[in-house]
C-alpha cells in the first residue's frame, strides 16, 4: 500500500462563491482568515498572492491492492 499527500491550492473568494453562505458568514470566513494569515492555526497554509487569499486543502492518496488468491467470491444465486 502506498500513500501520497498533496495539497490542493484554492482561493478563498472561488470557494466562498461556490458554497453559498449564509448573509454575513462570508464576511465571518474571510476574517478568520485574514486573522490566520501569519498563524497558521487553520493549518491550511493561508497566504496572499495577487490581493486575494489562498489556502491549500490537504489530500491523501491511498493505493493498495488485494491479494486476489485471498479474495471470497460471493454469489447472489440460491442453490435449487
């Protein structure tokens, strides 16, 4: 099995045009992030680029494979 970690980038202002808050909570999102643009307490990597915010969504891929020896077949018929 092998994982893999990632991080997906995204501005702040796409997301929050996709997601319809509510009225007012995007103004209370866009504060918490300004608010962690040097803490890092999100843990999302906020940052400005360009006068807008960005922040990285963490992903983990995870690839394995099964032993096909060890695999049950399981069928839906009834025996007659």
């Amino acid at each position: 099995m092998r994982t893999q970690l990632y991080k997906h980038e995204v501005q702040l202002e796409q997301v929050l045009e996709r997601s319809f808050p509510n009225p007012g909570d995007a103004d209370t999102i866009r504060q918490i992030f300004i608010e962690d643009l040097h803490a890092n307490r999100l843990g999302l990597g906020a940052h400005c680029r360009d006068r807008n915010i960005h922040y990285a969504y963490p992903i983990a891929a995870v690839v394995g494979r099964s032993n096909p020896r060890k695999r049950k077949v399981v069928s839906d018929e009834k025996d007659a």
